[in-house]
C-alpha cells in the first residue's frame, strides 16, 4: 500500500470535511472549494470511495435527472480525525519554524543589532 503525500493527505481531509458539512455538494462545487480541477477531485472521490471512507447514493430530483450525495463512511470519520491529527502536527511545526524566524529577523532588524556591528 503506497503512502500518500502529505498533499494529498490535506486534500482528502479537506474533501471529507466539506462532504461531512454537505453531502450534496456536486463535484463542481468541490472542484471550485479546493482551488482544483474537475478531473482532480472526480480521482480524488474515486480514490476515497476505493479507500471506503466515502459512499455514495444517487437519488432522483425534481430538478435535476440524477443528483448524488456522498457519505463518509465510519471509517471515513476515523479517517478524517486522523488525518486532521497529522495536520494540525505539521501546522504546529511550521509555526514553531516560522515563529523562530521571525524572532531571529526582529533581532538582526532591530535598532541595537545595527549598532552592535558598525559599518568600516
């Protein structure tokens, strides 16, 4: 089983959590919510479906033909807190990444660094 990156891994949560919030929102909508392409998100819903994290049912419309809803399934649910733990990590070490850079850069900026190390 191949492991997938943790681009994709943000992708599937985001995609669960959208589906969780409206399980009849078409693919369209989806593709336009991720910032990603039509063809994307129908691979990404194959894939979550293959996975068993996600059902599907289709149902008759008075306005539309056919119309879809998507499911997370319980392994679904266990899938998305998961998934949401390995985020809510890396977030927390890109901030902690990203809060010592900005403590270094507000040392070499400040006026008492300038001082420290006159120009010849």
């Amino acid at each position: 089983m191949t492991q997938i990156t943790p681009i994709h891994q943000e992708t599937h949560l985001h995609v669960l959590r959208l589906l969780e919030i409206n399980p009849q929102m078409n693919q369209r909508d989806l593709a336009a919510a991720l910032g990603v392409s039509l063809g994307k998100t129908n691979f990404c819903l194959k894939a979550l479906m293959d996975k068993g994290l996600l059902k599907v049912q289709n149902f008759q419309s008075n306005k539309r033909k056919l119309a879809y809803a998507y499911f997370l399934t319980p392994a679904g649910i266990a899938e998305k807190t998961t998934l949401a733990g390995r985020f809510l990590k890396r977030k927390i070490e890109e901030y902690e990444l990203l809060r010592a850079e900005i403590e270094m850069l507000q040392q070499e900026t400040s006026p008492n660094a300038a001082s420290a190390h006159p120009n010849p």
